[in-house]
C-alpha cells in the first residue's frame, strides 16, 4: 500500500546513510516530500538526487544537528519551499563504547551533543512550524540502550536515556497543539555505525546471542516502525516507546 504519508512533509536527519537513509525513502514512496538532512552534504544530495529521479520529492539539507543556527536555516529552507513540516524523524546519533572510566570529557560531550542535544534542537525549531500547521508527528530514535544498562557505553547510555525521557516530557507539553512525539528504540541494526562491532565475531556473539530472533536487523525494519509513527494510523499514540529489538529486551 502507498500513500500513508501523501501530502505530508518530514524532515529526517541522518539520512544519509543507514537507517535514516532507508527512512527517507520509504517516507518518499510513501508519499512525502522528504527533506534528507545530514552533516554528509554530498552523500545526502545523493540520496535526495535518487529519489527524484525515480520519480518522488527530496531535497538535501546540510545539517549539523548539534547547531543551533544549522537547524533554523534547515527548517526557514523547508518552509519556504514546502510550506509546513508534518513529520520530523531525530535520527542521527553516533555510538562510543567506552565505559565511565575511559570515556573523556570531550568525548562525553561530543555524544551527548549529537544524540541529545540534537533532538532536543530539532523539537525546538520544528514544533513552531507545526504548530501553525495543526498538527505534527516527531519522532525521536532513543535504542534499547536508553532502557537497559550494559556495564559500558556510557556516553551513549547517558544520551539515548535522555531522548527516551525528553520524548515523553515534550508529549505532554506539546498534545494540546496535536503534536505526537514518541521514540523508537532499535537493537542491534546492521548499519554503518555496527559494522565494526558485527564483524568482530566475540562482539557480535554477545549482541545476538542476546538478541531472541538471533540475528541483526536490517535499517529498513526499523523504517517500517518511523512509518507507521509518522502517518496518521498511529494518531492515539503519543509519549510512547516503540522497541524493536527482535526480542533482546525480553530477557
């Protein structure tokens, strides 16, 4: 079935590569004109290059999450060309596996700023926007990190936590506007940023052999879950966590 997402607008950072990339297409076939934000200038025009040539609608943004002044001009550019935004995806995030101990100050705030303090960025650009639309659909990608501990990745713990709990608190404030916010929280997902620890055969061990379904999950299933937050079949559904994670967390 296409056009659950007909007419609507979505931002989606991170679209590069991974599973923002597989968000931002599945959104445009879909229906949506897809903004494909990303600090990956070139490999973002890519994406937005090919979905326009098969036919759908995308531009590219340079985006650095972590800026302030990146997000308003990202967000003054969609306005001007699309005239509203419906749907904004906080995707991008990177991961640091060291624990309390070993991890640095500035690594600290190098993770927090772009898991957390970006989402908290693109909620306070996005929602004036949808605000004047009526309505908007945020969605916020936490992991099964900012639920459960693992006794490492501090820095990352710390940040997708954030998310989950910044998520629920900007769903009260903001329901009164009719705008939803929610958060997904992905496992282990064969992306770019697990490639290394996938390929190193104890790290992988661990990951799914606590992972119930036994394996990885492609970037697209996790799409799936943004796409039905993002359309209108999930409108009762705000504050809340969606887990896909083939079963690690119900051990």
């Amino acid at each position: 079935m296409e056009g659950r997402l007909k007419g609507k607008v979505a931002i989606v950072t991170g679209a590069a590569k991974g599973m923002g990339k597989a968000e931002a297409e599945l959104f445009a076939k879909e229906g949506a004109k897809v903004v494909v934000a990303d600090v990956l200038e070139d490999e973002a025009k890519q994406v937005a290059d090919n979905l326009n040539k098969n036919g759908y609608e995308a531009m590219a943004c340079k985006l650095d999450v972590s800026k302030s002044e990146e997000w308003k001009k990202v967000v003054d550019t969609v306005v001007e060309k699309w005239g509203k935004v419906d749907v904004l995806v906080n995707n991008a995030g990177i991961l640091s596996m060291a624990g309390v101990e070993d991890t640095s100050e500035e690594e600290w705030d190098r993770v927090m700023n772009i898991n957390a303090k970006s989402q908290f960025l693109g909620m306070k650009y996005v929602i004036p926007a949808m605000k004047k639309a009526g309505k908007g659909s945020i969605i916020n990608i936490s992991s099964i990190y900012g639920i459960i501990g693992t006794g490492a990745a501090a820095a990352y713990h710390a940040s997708k936590g954030a998310s989950r709990l910044l998520t629920k608190t900007a769903a009260a404030e903001f329901a009164k506007y009719n705008i939803r916010v929610n958060s997904i929280h992905p496992g282990v997902i064969r992306t770019p940023m697990t490639d290394d620890l996938l390929k190193d055969e104890n790290a992988a061990k661990g990951l799914l052999g606590t992972t119930v379904l036994g394996r990885p999950a492609e970037p697209e299933e996790v799409a799936n879950g943004a796409l039905f937050l993002a359309s209108d079949e999930s409108s009762f559904m705000t504050g809340s966590e969606l887990v896909i994670d083939g079963g690690y967390t119900a051990l």
